[in-house]
C-alpha cells in the first residue's frame, strides 16, 4: 500500500462528517497498516464496526479494530473520552483470542468512564417510557454514564483496582437511582436486569432493584482481574508517541450526532468532532496533522430518530425502518430496483443495495440523498478534507440527486434578534432538530453513470458522470476529495 499521500504527517484522523456508518471502519482498517498506535477517543459500545480477518467476519463494538493487528506489534488504545463497559471489553477480547488473536497492545485509560448496569437500565427504561419521542438510541447505556460524567459522580476504570473506593462511588452514584428505579414497574426492570450485557439478573434485588455487593465482587473481582494489565494512563503513551510514532485516531458515530454540533437532541452524548476525538484520548485537535471526514456518496443514512431533511419518501420511510428489519425486508422488497418511481421503495431497494443494516443494533438505516447543507457544517470543525464511500452503491442509478440547500416551510420561528420566515432560502443551518425538521431540500439533479465502478484503481478509472458530481460538490462546499471507496475491500480504494 502506497502512503505517500499523507506526506509526513504523523498523527492522523478519521472521524465521520454524517450521522455515522459512513464506512470508516473500512478507511481506518486501510489506514492500519501505517500506523503504530490506533486509539479511540469518544463513544462506546453505541459503535459498531465490522472487520473480516481470517475469513471471519467480526463486528467490533469497544475494541478498536487495530486488534486485529496486535501481533504486528500495532497498539490499540482506548482513551479517556471513552464510555467503557467493562463485560463487553471482556466479550469481545474472548472473541478476538478465541480467533486466534492476540492482545498484549492493547491499553485502556484509567480515565474510561465506566458503563455500569445502572447506566444500561436507565438508557433502556428511558427508551421505553418516551415511546415515540425516544431518541432511539442503542441501549447501551451510553447516554447515563457521560451524565454522570458531567455530574461528577462518574466511576472510572483505575477506579476497579481499588475494592473500597469502587464500593463507596458506587453507592453515592446509585444513592438517587435508585429512587428513580423504583417508579418503574419492577417486572420490566427484572426484564433488562435479566439481558447477558446488564448482568443477566445476577444484579437485580426485589427491594434495592440492583444488589451493590454482587456488582463490587464482579467488577472489583474478576472484570478487574482480567483488565488490569491493559490499564494505564494513555495519556502519557500519547503524548511521549506525538511526533515520534505513527498515530491514528479512529472517530466513533459521526459529526451529526455529536453532543455539541449535532442535530440536538437526537444526538449520541459524545462530540464526535475531531475536537472531541483529540480530547478523548487526551491530545488537542491542533496536534493532529490531518483528518479525513468520511462521507458517505451520494446518499446518506441514518440510524434512530431525528429529523432527516434530504429521507427517501420522508416520514413514511421513519416509519417503515422502525417496524422492519433486514430479513422482513429483503423477502418482501427483494425485486424493487434503485429507479423505482416511488421514493419510499427507492430508498429500500438503495438499503438493501448498501446493505444499511445497524452493525449494532440491526435496524434498517433510513436513506436520503447526500444533503450539501449538512456537509457544509461538518466542515466548519473537522475541515476540508473528505473521503467519499459506498460510490459503486448507485451504480445502477439513472438519475442521483444532490441537496445543495434549504428552503424553510416551518411556522415563523424567533431566535432572539432573528425571525425565520417561511419560504427563506439556507445554503447552510446549525443542524438542531427542531428547525431541521422544518427545512425542504432543493436539489440539482445529475444524470447517473451506470456502469460498475468497483475495480476503478485510479480518479481517472471513474466514470465522468461519477467526476462531475463530485467536483461539483468540492466547487459547492470548498472540501477536497482525497479517496473514493468504490467497495468494501481494502484494494478498492482509490486516492487523489
Ligand atoms: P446512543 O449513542 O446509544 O445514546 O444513541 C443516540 C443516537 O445515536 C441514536 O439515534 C443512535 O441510533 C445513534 N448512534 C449511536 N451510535 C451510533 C453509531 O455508531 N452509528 C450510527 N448511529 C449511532
Ligand atoms: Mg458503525
């Protein structure tokens, strides 16, 4: 593999610039082999991340999938920022040796904030009891432990090698949980207690709903026992690595759901910018000598609510993903064809083309056309350099349209000093749900390329319809396209 086009840049990022599952897994697994350190900065067990080794498929939800790569002497790194659930760290470390693998690189931080059966149970009841104004997030119990995080009452994992310590947080980080657990009806509280990932009921008390004394043995006892020597200050390793080794970032989820610049508050609890990605595994953005912000072309998904402008057949297809799933759809759906007249099956024949399954959660991602008004806001933070995925999806379509702006047909909404009227036309809006969910797309339409692209090996090799796209997108919103993914494997991947 030729690197040249990173030139002598040694700390390198790959965050995604849509609502995630744009395909970085595949960019960062390209990218692995030049690098020395691989870390990860924001997120958790929300992510989902699919890796073929050894003819096996493996999804990756806490690992960074440089493990793979851990006989090669790559180190994996999960960082501070990181919502760390210890049981599932231990799943798929026993998945990743019993495949043959090894993990002697791998380290965690001491600063991870620990997920905890509380912060699962409360993700999930939270779900439940908001019925159809749930974010639909991925019940990991992400959201709860950065919460604490922010309400000083976090456990972290340095916090597992000290028995008392552990036993005392815990109890004043449940101390008002548990009032609130007690509201819920207590057979559905059994019912997630009872799930593998909580604890599979080892957990649950009739009374105190989670029994302190069993979580402390097993996190203090044997989780702690089986981590300890991957635990570290990460930190020190980053910053005595900076200019030195080769560093990859690996972003987590995508700039749309981040917590700070995101479509608010359908938004995971992380900034999943590269501000966040630097900062969660303890470096500044500013160390980082390039980043790639991976789109995916020229259609986009998303995964759980939330408003998405640019949605094949709109809110009829929110509603068709949330009863589906892949298997229902590929029987039912299986003949429809990426030109068909109506936009709902348009964007299910475009699904089941790119195969837009959550790797985490097995929800069908919805589909939409690739929305220039977004893209302009991702690169306000993560900057002008972008790889392009999933290109070869479309190549059976005669017409691709592209959303190069706004038109708002919402009631007049007041921001302070500013009215927003009907009709106004936006080329770019801060993406908060509830003005999003109000905004028309206007589009261009470009007719298509219909012909395979897949063993395209060089700009050139594409298709002048596929060029003039994306040169019109770099003309509209001033990104440089550095690599096109015109497939899931590693040599299809051609760089600019
Ligand atoms: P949470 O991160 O589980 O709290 O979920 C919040 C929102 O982020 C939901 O809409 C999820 O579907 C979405 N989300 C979280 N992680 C991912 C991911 O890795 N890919 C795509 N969407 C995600
Ligand atoms: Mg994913």
């Amino acid at each position: 593999m030729n690197y040249s086009f990173l030139g002598d840049a040694k700390t390198v990022a790959v965050v995604c610039n849509q609502w995630g599952d744009t395909g970085k897994g595949k960019i960062i697994d390209f990218l692995t082999p030049w690098a020395d350190i691989v870390a990860r900065g924001t997120g958790g067990a929300n992510a989902g991340h699919t890796v073929c080794y050894g003819g096996k498929v493996f999804v990756s939800h806490l690992l960074p999938s440089s493990i793979f790569h851990d006989r090669d002497g790559k180190m994996s790194i999960i960082g501070s920022g990181v919502a760390f659930d210890p049981r599932q760290c231990i799943d798929e470390l026993r998945i990743v040796h019993s495949g043959g693998c090894t993990s002697d690189h791998l380290r965690i931080s001491r600063h991870s904030k620990l997920v905890l059966p509380q912060h699962i149970l409360l993700d999930q009841l939270s779900g439940v009891q908001s019925g159809s104004d749930a974010i639909g997030t991925t019940g990991r119990g992400i959201g709860p432990a950065y919460a604490d995080y922010y309400n000083r009452c976090s456990l972290f994992v340095g916090d597992l090698f000290h028995r008392d310590t552990f036993a005392k947080k815990l109890r004043l980080n449940l101390e008002e949980k548990i009032v609130r657990l007690r509201t819920y009806d207590r057979l559905l509280v059994k019912q997630i207690c009872s799930q593998p990932r909580v604890g599979g009921e080892a957990y649950f008390h009739p009374e105190s709903i989670l029994d302190q004394e069993t979580i402390v043995e097993e996190y203090t006892g044997s989780f702690a026992n089986q981590l300890r020597d991957y635990v570290t200050d990460t930190r020190e390793i980053m910053h005595s690595a900076l200019g030195k080794k080769r560093i990859l970032l690996e972003g987590a989820q995508g700039y749309l759901l981040s917590i700070d610049y995101g479509s608010y508050p359908y938004v995971t609890s992380s900034d999943c910018s590269i501000e966040g990605l630097a900062k969660g595994v303890g470096l500044s953005a500013r160390n980082v000598d390039r980043t790639f912000g991976v789109v995916k072309a020229f259609y986009m998904t998303r995964v759980g609510k939330g408003a998405f402008p640019t949605e094949f057949g709109g809110s009829a297809s929110d509603e068709h993903c949330a009863r589906m799933n892949r298997e229902k759809e590929t029987e039912q759906y299986g003949g429809v064809t990426v030109n068909d007249p109506d936009p709902l099956r348009q964007g299910i024949a475009i699904r089941l083309q790119g195969d837009e399954y959550g790797a985490t959660t097995g929800r069908p991602r919805r589909v939409g056309w690739l929305d220039l008004p977004l893209l302009r806001q991702s690169l306000r933070v993560n900057g002008n350099d972008i790889i392009l995925t999933k290109l070869d999806v479309l190549d059976e379509c005669d017409e691709i349209q592209i959303c190069t702006a706004y038109r708002y047909a919402g009631e007049q909404f007041f921001f302070g000093r500013d009215t927003i009227k009907s009709g106004e036309i936006f080329q770019t809006v801060f993406p908060e749900n509830s003005f999003l969910k109000s905004c028309e797309p206007i589009y261009q339409s470009f007719p298509g390329w219909l012909c395979p692209t897949n063993n395209a090996q060089t700009y050139g090799d594409l298709p002048s319809n596929m060029r003039a796209i994306i040169e019109f997108i770099e003309r509209e919103t001033g990104a440089v396209v550095r690599m096109v993914s015109v497939g899931p494997d590693r040599e299809q991947t051609v760089i600019r």
